[in-house]
C-alpha cells in the first residue's frame, strides 16, 4: 500500500529546500537596487510556508520510502517545484502569465532551455538569476540536491536517487547514497566556480559569467542575453563554454574517479571513449563543411562547428549562430544530434550514448547469428557481459521515446504547425534540447505556442528529463495494486 503521508512529508521537506534557495534572487534583488525585493520575499514565505504545513502534519509519522514511493515523490516534486517556482516570475510581472511562467520553470527545472521571453535583457537582474538557479539545481537533480543536503531519510534514499537519475548503468562512488549525492554536488559546484572564474578572466562581467557557468554545467542553455553566447563576441568565451558543456557531457561519477587520480576509468570506459568519438566526428564534419561549403575561415568554421555540435550533443541549446542557415546538409546533421545526449550520470537531456551504444553493439551481435545461429554472443561494455533485462530496458526506451515524440509531432500539427516547427517543438521539449529548427529554431522563441501546447510541451519536458519510466510509470493501473 502506497504510503501518503511519507510522500506529502518529504514533499513538504522539498519546498521549504526550494524557499530557501529562493533567498539567492531575493539578494540579488537588493544588490541591484530593484524593486522586486518585496515579491520575491512573498514568493519566498508562500512556498516555506505551504512546505512547513506539509511536513509538519506527519511529522511523527512513520517515513518508509519504496519504489511506488519514489516515483511519487520525485515526479510531484518537479511539477510542484515549477509550479511554486513560477512565484518570483509571476508576483514580481516579468512573466506576469501563469501558463507562460510554468513554460519557462519547467524548460528550466528540466535544463531545456526553450523560453518564451522574445526580450530577455528586458527582465530584471533578479529574475534572470533566478533563470539560471533553477536550471542549475536541474541539471543535477532537485532530489540528490535534498538528499545531499537534508538526508532526512534513514531508508528510501536509493530509490528516490534511482527514480530521480534512472538509467543503464550507476557508477558507485560511495557505500551511501547521501555520500553519493555529496561527492556528485561538490563537483558539481567546483567545476561551476572554476568556469566562472575563467569567464571573468575572458571578460565577461561576474553576473553573466555565474549566469552562464550555471546553465553550461547544467547543460540547459539559458543565456541572460537574447543573443545567448552570439552576444559575446570573444574566441576565449566560446572556447571556455564549449570545453564545460564538453564535461557537463562525461558521467560525473568518471570525473570523481579522476579526481582520485584513477584514469584508467576514465580512458577505460566505453561510453566514454565513444562520446568523444562522436564529438571530434561531428565537429570535424560540420567545421569542414561550414569552411567548404559556407564560405567560413578554418579558424571561425572550427569554433564555430565545435560550438555548435557540442552544444546539441549535449543538450544545453546555447547558440552562436543561426543554424538554420547553413544550408539542408548540416540541418540534418543538427536533426541526427539531437536523438543522441551525452552520457549516463551527466547533465545532459536525449537518450545517451551508452544506450546508442548498447543499441550498436546488440546489433552488430544480431547480425553475426544471422551466421552462426548458435553462437552465444554477448552485448559487452566496458567488457562485462550487459544483461538481457537491461538490452531490453534499452530497446523499449527507444521505442517509446520514438512514439511519445510521434504523438508530439502529431498534436503539434493539429495546432495547426508545418512539419519542421512541430517537429522540432516536440524533439526539442522531450530532449531537453532547448532551441529547434521551424519556428522555434535559434533565432525564434515559444511565445507563440497556444496555451495548450505549451503544457503539453511541459509535460514532454519532464518526462524527458525523467527518461520516460519514472513519470509513464504512473499512469499504469498496476502501479497502485497491491
């Protein structure tokens, strides 16, 4: 039997975690003089508030945590968190819509990085903060981030973790799951103060350099600016944000490896090696074509192509150009990134690279039994034998990221959109993607989407960044039997 009250209790706990983060826009407010101090500070007591009477009513209830528990919990809390995180955009006018305000929270929360603002600059310095923040708790997680920092629950730890970071495989960096959470975030925060740190040195003022660091760690694409990363006309700048989108990309549990000096997982590791194959790939084909073909200088075409790639490939949606125009090839080659992502365990959204890889490998065995129909031939990475079940996992994630993507395309075009716009809304939205080709490319926002399409694209948002299971889970009529 599902237990109600540990669901509303850690719910309750989550809120009071996110008024407190809350604070942060709330400071910023005051260092810059605006005069949205006073309504963030509602936003701040309503979301406390509506947390604290949560928690508080089963305070002395029994906290037991299972899977069904789990899948409850983490996938209110990131509905609840873009719900209440609407607040500070809502009460203080810079969104003053409540449909267009959840848009943009959730593309956040979920590190998409679609916006429905056509004049970003226009907001106030608090707002865009808060822009940021909620794309950088995203990119690692609302859940590890309270288990990291609360670690109330004696058990139920690993599910919520699990049903928060599903996938393939789970690098383990620590004997708990707090100890997990802990390692994961002080990278995490160590690799966005170093980028910021880079960032002042290329120029850029300390606001937008911890804007940019947020979300490029995050790989979720938010720029303070309505050109994004196009605005700041700098080799060192765009050197620096492709490097960190770059490693927002890798497992973060290879880079705590690392940083214990153990290498060999690293360069070890299949996923990964594979990673960087497609990256130095793709950018080679797109900076070669954009110098032959588009006229581009080798230097601009090589920035230019290895931004542009790894920013899709990863998920994060910055631009630096327009991409529509660099003619049908490379449009297609932008269209095949974005059903990739980057790897397990990252920050990025898409299906990631160790289940296209899985996919690979099963198919390369498949075709081999064509031959030898009695051969026992394994799927293996990182030369472990992968499982059945989990070759399976694999083939019915992608098949159901496919048909959710169809159904996408198909309510977007009742909406009245042409192919390429609905296309691109619905693949952007379930990959967590940001910008798109059509009318919602690079140079274009979702303002126009009809109120309807934009919670359904929020929805294709969470489920996304969830990876389909954690959220589909609930609408099976066995998941609440006994």
């Amino acid at each position: 039997m599902i237990n109600y009250r540990t669901i509303i209790r850690v719910l309750g706990a989550l809120l009071m975690l996110e008024s407190a983060v809350m604070i942060l826009p709330l400071l910023v407010s005051f260092i810059y003089g605006e005069g949205t101090g006073f309504m963030i500070f509602v936003s701040v007591a309503v979301t406390f508030l509506t947390g604290f009477t949560a928690h508080g009513v089963y305070r002395k209830g029994e906290l037991s945590v299972g899977r069904r528990e789990g899948f409850i919990i983490v996938t209110t809390s990131w509905i609840l968190f873009s719900a209440f995180g609407t607040l500070p955009f809502v009460l203080t006018g810079s969104i003053p819509s409540f449909t267009d305000a959840f848009f943009e929270t959730m593309s956040g929360f979920s590190t998409t990085g679609a916006t429905i603002l056509t004049d970003i600059e226009a907001l106030p310095h608090s707002a865009l903060f808060w822009r940021s923040i909620i794309q950088w708790m995203g990119g690692m997680g609302i859940v590890v981030l309270s288990i990291a920092i609360i670690g109330e629950l004696k058990i139920g730890n690993f599910q919520l973790f699990s049903a928060e970071v599903p996938g393939v495989t789970k690098d383990k960096i620590h004997p708990r799951v707090k100890g997990t959470a802990k390692r994961l975030w002080a990278i995490y925060v160590a690799l966005t103060v170093t980028e910021t740190l880079l960032l002042l040195i290329g120029g850029m003022s300390p606001f937008d350099a911890i804007c940019h660091s947020f979300t490029t760690m995050a790989t979720g694409g938010f720029s303070t600016r309505n050109l994004s990363l196009a605005a700041f006309d700098s080799l060192y700048i765009h050197t620096v944000v492709t490097i960190f989108m770059f490693v927002g990309g890798i497992n973060f549990a290879l880079i705590y490896f690392v940083l214990k000096g153990k290498f060999s997982k690293l360069f070890g590791n299949d996923e990964f090696r594979f990673y960087v194959s497609v990256v130095v790939f793709f950018s080679l084909l797109v900076s070669l074509t954009l110098w032959i073909a588009n006229d581009y200088t080798p230097g601009k075409a090589a920035v230019e192509g290895t931004f542009q790639v790894v920013s899709i490939l990863t998920t994060t949606g910055f631009t630096s150009v327009d991409y529509q125009l660099w003619g049908h090839f490379l449009i297609m080659v932008v269209f095949m990134l974005w059903f990739t992502g980057a790897s397990t365990g990252s920050t990025s959204g898409g299906i990631k690279m160790l289940r296209l890889l899985i996919l690979t490998r099963n198919g390369r065995q498949e075709l081999h039994k064509l031959i030898h129909p009695n051969a026992v031939l394994p799927v293996r990475i990182n030369g472990k034998a992968i499982p059945a079940h989990l070759i399976q996992n694999v083939l019915a994630f992608v098949v159901f990221y496919f048909i959710i993507l169809a159904v996408g395309v198909l309510v977007m075009s009742i909406m009245g959109y042409n192919i390429d716009t609905a296309f691109g809304a619905s693949a952007s939205a379930l990959g967590n993607i940001g910008p798109a080709i059509g009318d919602v490319g690079p140079a274009f926002d979702f303002a126009h989407v009809p109120a309807f399409g934009k919670w359904f694209l929020s929805f294709l948002m969470l489920i996304g960044r969830l990876e389909l299971f954690t959220v589909l889970i609930l609408f099976s009529r066995t998941f609440y039997k006994s």
